[in-house]
C-alpha cells in the first residue's frame, strides 16, 4: 500500500450537481463546500432551487480548475454537453472518488501531518500556530482509534481520531474526537462515513461518553455534531486568541451509553498504528 498524499487546495471548481428530478446542473465556484452547502439550502441557483425537493441535492462531479477564468470556461463547456454525456463523466467521477475509511496505518502519517498543519495554517480550528511534527501526530494517532478516508488514487480526503478526554483513571470511559477533512472534501458526505465508524469503533470499544471541543461560532462543524447527537453543555468566552481576534470554546458531548451502577471493562486507549500491508 503506496502512502497517501494530501492534495493541495484548488483555487476554482467547475462542477456539476444532481438535482431530486435526477438532472444535473453545471456551475463553478471559488469555495466548493460553501456553494454546495447553498445549494443545498436553496440558497443556490434558480435551477436547484426548483429541482432541488427541500435540499436534495448531491455533488456529481467535480474538477478543478488554476483560476476563475478556466473554471468560468470548463463551466460553459460542461453546459454544452449532451445528458449522455454528462452522465458518463458523472459516473466515471464517483468511480474515481470513491472514498475508502480504513484504519489508519504508519504511512498515513506524512499526509496527515500536512492536513493537520494545513488546519492550523488556514483556520481557527486549531489554538496554535507552529505546525506539527510527524513524530508528534504519529503519537496523536496512536492514543486511540484512527481512521483514514482516501479515494482511489490514494490521495488522502480526512481522518478522524479519538484519545482519551482526560488522563485520571475515572475518565477511562470518556474519549474526545477530532475530525479533519480535505478542504476540497468538506459537505461531501466523507466526514459522515468517517464520523460513523469512529462512534460506532468507540461504541464497541466500551466507551460511555464522546466530547469534542469546537470553536465558537463554526457553525459547520456544529451542525456537523448536532446530526451525531452531540449537545453543547458549555462555552468558555474568549478563551483564545489566534489570527489577531479572541475566540470562544465550546464544549460539546455525545452519550453512548447510560452510565448506571458499575462500567463495563476500561477501553483500550493505546492503540498502535496499524502496520502497512505488504501486498494491500
């Protein structure tokens, strides 16, 4: 198994959506995730917002694109083709980004690291400025159960990992999740398959309590965990500060299992990276 690589960010996308009526439609954009996410809440084009059915719409392909111009280009020719056509290049896309979830394994590290830096780089999602090593991410993924999601190229789309909530031998049954994608992936539906095998990885494992630590507003993500079942039960205010402003915490848990009378066995919480398979 070749280790997979983290695709850089495209600055464009010319893309093509399918509606509830089964027909496409063509456009370009500058942010995928934030487009589709519009889309899908009618605040789209006219055409989705007809044929869309209360937001059924799904990403049918997508390419990308150096700049506004090519995208602006490769859209009016997207909008040229035949529904032949069109279908064609629709299915031989999902066959080539077919996302795999699998336990992440010791080559997975280098690009993990780079989407974890890219995180920290580009976003507020992460209190810190200084990038990683791959030492210190190897460590990070080997506190508990990892999962990588990568597509037929083998480039890497996200990974999700959980590690022990807090240190104290009563906490044994709590873990706390992290999760990030691509950001050419985000509102694709990966996080989701990423997001279920963990729980459902931690569910199995014995864990009673799931938290995660979200900044405060992202409303992506928080909505992202409301779908989990995931409640916020607290906010520390401006408890951060990165990118010259202040930033809220919040504080967010998901219940497994009900915690009555005496727990089952602790959960393994050390779990080594799965080995590269030598013929994978």
């Amino acid at each position: 198994m070749s280790a997979p690589v983290l695709a850089p960010a495209p600055s464009a996308w010319a893309y093509m959506v399918r509606c509830a009526d089964g027909s496409l439609y063509a456009g370009w954009t500058n942010d995928l995730a934030r487009r589709l996410r519009a889309h899908k809440t009618g605040r789209g084009a006219r055409y989705t917002r007809m044929r869309g059915a209360g937001g059924r719409v799904a990403l049918a392909y997508a390419e990308p694109c150096p700049d506004k111009s090519a995208a602006l280009r490769r859209e009016a020719a997207l909008k040229k083709l035949s529904k032949p056509e069109k279908e064609a290049l629709a299915a031989a896309w999902a066959a080539a980004n077919a996302c795999t979830v699998r336990p992440a394994a010791a080559p997975d590290v280098p690009a993990v690291t780079a989407l974890y830096n890219w995180y920290i780089e580009h976003s507020d999602a992460i209190f810190q400025s200084a990038p990683e090593s791959e030492a210190a991410i190897a460590a990070a993924m080997a506190r508990g159960p990892c999962l990588a999601a990568v597509n037929a190229a083998g480039d890497l789309l996200g990974f999700a990992w959980a590690h022990p909530w807090a240190e104290k031998d009563g906490f044994a049954w709590d873990a706390e999740t992290t999760i990030y994608l691509a950001p050419h992936c985000v509102g694709q539906g990966i996080g989701g398959q990423l997001y279920t095998a963990l729980l459902d990885a931690l569910r199995a494992a014995g864990y009673y309590n799931v938290y995660a630590r979200i900044t405060h507003p992202n409303p992506g993500s928080e909505a992202f965990h409301k779908r989990f079942g995931f409640v916020r039960y607290a906010l520390e205010p401006h408890t951060a500060y990165k990118a010259g402003r202040w930033l809220d915490l919040g504080y967010w848990r998901l219940e497994l299992r009900r915690a009555a009378g005496e727990p089952g066995p602790r959960p393994q919480t050390g779990i080594p990276l799965s080995p590269c398979p030598k013929n994978g």
